[in-house]
C-alpha cells in the first residue's frame, strides 16, 4: 500500500511539474531602462501618547 502511495504521488509531482510552461515558449521579460528610479511615499511625524 505504501509503495502505490509513493507511486501516486511521484507522478502527481511529475504532471504538475510537466504543466509548467505549458502555454508556450518562455518570454524574457522586458529590461528596464537603464538608471535609478524611485517611487514610493514617505511620511514622517510624531505621535503622542496620553
């Protein structure tokens, strides 16, 4: 029993990982143009306790 366990969840992994890239040929995400960019939002203060 144990053995049919294993089987079964070896091939599980096997189509899951044979699923990947499934939708075609792997894209190379676009590069970004070169520099330094920030973005974001800052905020400083005090906070008081009573």
């Amino acid at each position: 029993m144990t053995r049919i366990l294993v089987f079964s969840l070896l091939m599980l992994a096997a189509a899951l990982l044979g699923a990947c890239g499934v939708d075609g040929e792997p894209e190379r995400p676009e590069r970004p143009e070169p520099g330094i960019t920030v973005s974001g939002r800052v905020a400083v203060g005090v906070v008081r306790i009573q």
